[in-house]
C-alpha cells in the first residue's frame, strides 16, 4: 500500500511539473537586450569642470532655463542620497537582467516593441515619477527603491512605502510598459474601472510569470491571503450595492486607486488591503481567458462588458 501511494505521488508531482512547464515560455531565441546607462553616476560625480560634457550627452534631462549653478548645489545638496543609491544599486547587473526578461516577454507578445534605452537618475524621491517610459526611453528612479524600511521613507505612509524595494522596480517597469497597451474605453461603469484594471494585472502577469500575484498587485502575502478569502464576501457586496454598473466617480478613490485600505464602510475596512477591485478586476480577465479561446491582444481587444459575460466568473468560496 504505501509503494502503491508513493507512486501516485510521484505521478501527482510529475503531472503538475509538465503541465506548468507547458504554461511556461520560452523567450530565449527571442532578440533583446537591456541597454543600461548610470546617469546617476555619471551627474553625481559631475564638477564644474565636466558638466558641460554630461549635459550635452543627455540634453533632454536638462531644461534650457536652468543655469549650472542649480545644477551644481542639486550635486551637493544630494550626495548622501547618492551615496545610498550607490551602496544599494553599485552592481545593477542583475536588474539587468530581469529588464532583458521582460523585454523578451513583451516581444513575444508586442513584436514590434522596441526596447527602450534605460537611464537610472535620482528624482529626489519623486514618488509620482518612479518610471517614466516614452518609447524609446525608460527613465528609472533608483531613489524609489532602497528598501521599504530606509529611514529616507520615514515621511511615507507605509502602504505607499512597502513596495520601495529592489524587487519591485521590475514590476514598474512593466505595469508602465503595459499601460501603453491597452485600449481604454469610455464608459464610466464601474465594471469596466476594473476590468481595464485587470487587463493591465493580466499583461503583467504574462510579461513577468516568475513573480508571484502579491509582487505583482503590490500586496504583502498577508493582504494578497485576505483577498483570496474574502473573495466572495467582496462580490457579494459589489453585488448586493449594486456598483458593478453604477457610474458613481467615488468607486475609483475607494476600490480602485492606491489607499492604505478599501472603502466598504464596515468593520472589514481596517482588515482589507487597498485597490480591492483591481485584485476583482484581475480575477475576472483569468476567469475569461480561462474560458475562452483568445489571445492576448484578442483579450485586450475586448470590451470589458463582453469580458463580464463570458468570463463565467465565480469567486472562490
């Protein structure tokens, strides 16, 4: 008997090992490359004597009315935030790395993407620009990313601050990059608010499938834990309140955009993470593309309505 439950595990463990490595794609003979320049470096070791030269080298990061003096006291009133974006980031080949994976994903999905030049900068924890992709260009602010706890933070609210680390500049880089793929649609309703929230949550998770769903959403295990058990709970309001077609614009601030929690207006509000109808939203486009036979640009093609309905969505019980 236990040779015979031994075996059976085996083939358990070998069914799942195949049909998640057939989930999984191969980029490697896809052609791209994540060209990395320290324009942090390159300014903040900068004199008067050599600035001239950075300056015509990216003229785009210096707007013509400033003067070097301006310049040249942002170099010295900023040298202990270099010094830690150094400490952190003095070997970027591994972030590297993790951008040529993404690169490669997004052209196996978007062939005619071009991958951008990346430029590191410090933006003097300029929160609102951590990213800045425009074609050809991906502005990276590596101020942003020096660790949830670095006492630089300390002004932040700690649900803005959690997702300051190293392993999430990746993800910004491809929810920016995602952003330009999508096809938005005007109507106000809001299950259309959150299912172009889960289109955006779907590009990402197929063009990073190595990191987990929390990573992704920017949940800890914890919050990411609480919304997979209160799934239903969460439908059922939606349902019950009658907000999937209502067009009200305080559904947004209170599901939808980055909050220390969700906006129920009961006594789970302390207890759920924010943006709980991006996490709906996301489970929706699965529950569709699980459903139906369409690719990923046929998936974004479709109107959310038209998702809605043939999702055949059921949330976990």
């Amino acid at each position: 008997m236990n040779k015979f439950l031994a075996v059976i595990i085996i083939l358990f463990f070998a069914i799942s090992c195949q049909d998640k490595e057939s989930k999984a794609i191969d980029v490697s003979n896809i052609n791209a490359t994540a060209k990395v320049v320290r324009f942090d470096q390159l300014f903040y070791n900068a004199s008067s004597e050599n600035l001239n030269e950075v300056k015509k080298r990216f003229p785009y990061l210096f707007p013509a009315q400033n003067n070097d003096s301006i310049w040249l006291n942002k170099i010295k009133n900023e040298q202990e935030l270099f010094q830690q974006v150094s400490n952190k980031f003095n070997n970027f080949s591994s972030e590297q790395k993790e951008l040529e994976q993404l690169f490669k994903h997004i052209k196996h999905y978007q062939p005619s993407f071009n991958e951008p030049k990346t430029i590191t900068l410090i933006t003097n924890l300029d929160y609102q620009n951590k990213i800045i992709y425009a074609d050809s260009l991906l502005l990276v602010s590596l101020d942003m990313y020096l660790g949830s706890e670095n006492k630089v933070y300390n002004d932040f609210p700690k649900y803005l601050s959690k997702n300051y680390n190293k392993s999430r500049l990746v993800i910004d880089v491809a929810e920016s990059i995602a952003s330009n793929y999508l096809i938005k649609e005007r109507n106000r309703e809001f299950i259309t608010a959150i299912i172009n929230e889960g289109k955006k949550m779907f590009l990402i998770d197929s063009y990073l499938p190595n990191k987990t769903d929390f990573e992704k959403i920017g949940y800890t295990q914890n919050e990411f834990e609480w919304a997979e058990t209160n799934e239903a709970m969460i439908w059922k309001y939606f349902i019950e309140n009658k907000l999937l077609f209502s067009t009200k614009t305080d559904l947004n601030e209170r599901f939808i955009a980055n909050a220390p929690f969700s906006k129920f207006y009961i006594d789970i509000d302390k207890e759920s993470p924010g943006r709980i109808g991006v996490y709906l939203g996301w489970q929706i486009v699965k529950a569709f593309s699980k459903n139906n036979n369409v690719t990923l640009h046929q998936l974004l093609e479709t109107n959310a309505n038209e998702i809605f309905k043939k999702s055949k969505y059921k949330p976990k019980k």
